[in-house]
C-alpha cells in the first residue's frame, strides 16, 4: 500500500503540473489513487496466500544444515503428509528464524516464508 502510494504521489504531481498547473492537486488526487492500487494488489496476495495455507497447510518437519553449500535444506509437509525439501540460505534462516513445526507457504519463487508472525 505504501509503494502504491508513493507512486501516485509521482504520479499525480506530474499529471497535477501538466494539466492544473499545481502539483498538489494532482498528488492529493494521487495519493489516494495509489493506496487503492496497493490494497487491492495486497488483497490479491493475501487471497492467494490464504488459499495456499487452506488447500496445503505446509509446516516445517526438519532442518538441517549444509556445510558445503552454506545452506539450509528445510523439510515441509503439507496436510496430506506429502514432504518437500526446500533450499534457503543462512541470511534468509536468520531473518525469518524457522523452526520445526512453523506454519509457512511458498512465494511466488518457491521460497517458503513465514505464514503467521511470531509475535517477538
């Protein structure tokens, strides 16, 4: 929603200046343009993420770490018990801080993130 609106901020102040010859008309228009755009691309996300967790329920089973390759491969299982081994890298285990029996799905690259907030 943020993106969103910064980009129409730009936007509208280019558009603002061209047309009204005021940059603030056109990002007080813009603004609010931009915010829709960025909730409706979130609500889409948040839809397809939510569909994702009911149709699969991924949760980490295993963890283990590959000294060769400075890697960790993370074992998920869906609710159907069906596992899947997934590659992530030791910055990536460090932010989102996995542990066995977390609740996560996977992006739109493969990746798996963290499904609900841990609440630190």
């Amino acid at each position: 929603m943020s993106l969103g609106m910064c980009a129409g901020a730009a936007f509208g102040g280019v558009l603002g200046q061209s047309f009204f010859g005021n940059m603030t008309i056109g990002m007080s228009i813009g603004i609010p343009i931009g915010m829709c755009a960025g909730m409706a691309i979130g609500s889409m996300k948040d839809k397809a993420v939510n569909e994702q967790l009911q149709t699969h329920a991924y949760t980490i089973k295993d963890i283990r770490y590959q000294k060769d390759t400075k890697e960790y491969w993370i074992t998920i299982a869906n609710k159907d018990g069906a596992e899947r081994i997934v590659n992530t890298s030791s910055g990536e285990m460090e932010t989102e801080g996995f542990c066995i029996g977390d609740v996560v799905f996977l992006d739109e690259d493969g990746r798996i993130e963290q499904a609900f907030d841990k609440g630190d």
